[in-house]
C-alpha cells in the first residue's frame, strides 16, 4: 500500500531507524499529496503545522528578500523540505515551489516531535541532514559570492550533471531568468556565457536541452572561478 510508510520505497534514512511502535504512529498521521509543476508546496509566511518530506520530483527553495525574490537552492526527492523554518518558527520563512511534478508526504509536526523525544537515532539522523545542508549552504553561499559568472555557471551545470539529474544530458528545469536569479546575475548574462561554452564546445544547447560534451573543461572553469 502507497500509504503504508514501512513499504516506502521513498523513506528517508531517519524513518529507516524507526520501530514498529513509532512505524504505526508515522502511518496514522500522515498525508500523500501531488503537486503539479509550478504549484507551491510551502508558503512563506503561512502557519505551518506538518513537516513537508518530497519524496518524487524536484522544487526550488526561495524567500522573498526586501527588494526581490531569491532562489535559495534547489532540491530533488528523497528530502525534509522546511525542517529549519518548521522547528525554529511556526511560521514558513521561506516558499518551496514544484519545478516538475511532484509527490510530498505531509507529517503531523506534534507526532515528528514525538519521533524525535523517543527514538535517538531517528534524531541523530534528522541532525546530520541538517548540519551537512547548513554546510552545502555555507560552501554555495561562498562560491556564489567570490567567483565571476563563469565559475558560478560551470558550478550550476555540474551540480545539476553531479547531483541532481546524475546525466551529462539533460533538461534544464528552470528558465534562464531563474538559472541567472539562482546564481544572482542577470539573464543577459546566462544567455551569453550559455552560448560562449556552446561556441568553444563545452555544452550543447538546443532551448532547454544541453548536453555537455567538455566535462573536465568545465571543472577547469569552476575551479578557476
């Protein structure tokens, strides 16, 4: 059964600890919702009493900052998606928006507390994802503000290659106004270093399909900044 958490073929490494004694609570507290592409999964500055776990497909993070919008990072299933905000402030600190279809299972945040209190592992688990996300943060917050364009690019593009979509080819999720807001340049920008690596055979870009073709190439200009 789709519902039944100890057959999840999504389960996060935490809820992989449980016993069958927790497994019952997790299962009688729980939701399986669908999301559609663009559709949004947490809103910032809306009460928030579930924690959000997407198990299929991929969303951006983003917050509303005193001037504009700002992509945070993006992210792909099996994730926690708000843990920080949750925990730290009932109220959404930031959005998570689908970006491809999308399935998120919803989680009553009185029985996750719960889970946390009983069982040590569980716990041990839930803070090693957040302490090694607040490093991918500290490391991403780094690299955007010290390197050039170039370098912020060639990371994107292996980062969605590496980690993200596991392919040299693939389609881009974002359009070139969200690519250049996730790496805080503008889109005039992406566009012309988009068709500088495309010129020197780097990538190949048909509209949002790009292949890259010069991998160790890239990973020079990332290094470089």
């Amino acid at each position: 059964m789709e519902n039944d958490c100890r057959n999840c073929p999504f389960n996060s490494k935490a809820v992989g600890t449980l016993n069958d004694i927790s497994f019952d609570q997790l299962n009688s507290n729980h939701a399986i919702v669908g999301f559609s592409k663009g559709n949004t999964i947490i809103k910032q500055g809306n009460f928030s009493t579930n924690i959000a776990f997407l198990r299929t497909g991929m969303a951006k993070v983003h917050i509303t900052g005193p001037y504009h919008e700002q992509i945070v990072k993006l992210v792909k299933a099996p994730t926690y998606l708000g843990l920080p905000t949750t925990f730290g402030n009932k109220i959404n600190q930031y959005s998570v928006t689908a970006i491809t279809d999308a399935n998120v299972c919803f989680i009553d945040i009185d029985i996750f507390r719960n889970l946390l209190k009983e069982n040590e592992r569980f716990s041990y688990e839930i803070i090693l994802e957040l302490c090694n996300n607040e490093l991918d943060s500290f490391h991403r917050c780094a690299n955007r503000t010290q390197k050039m364009i170039r370098g912020n690019m060639a990371d994107a593009l292996l980062n969605f290659s590496n980690h993200i979509f596991m392919s040299d080819k693939f389609t881009l999720p974002l359009s070139q106004t969200e690519f250049a807001n996730l790496i805080d340049t503008s889109r005039e920008s992406v566009s012309r270093v988009f068709s500088e690596f495309d010129r020197d055979g780097i990538i190949k870009i048909n509209g949002k399909s790009i292949e890259i073709l010069n991998k160790k190439s890239l990973e020079l200009i990332s290094q470089n900044g």
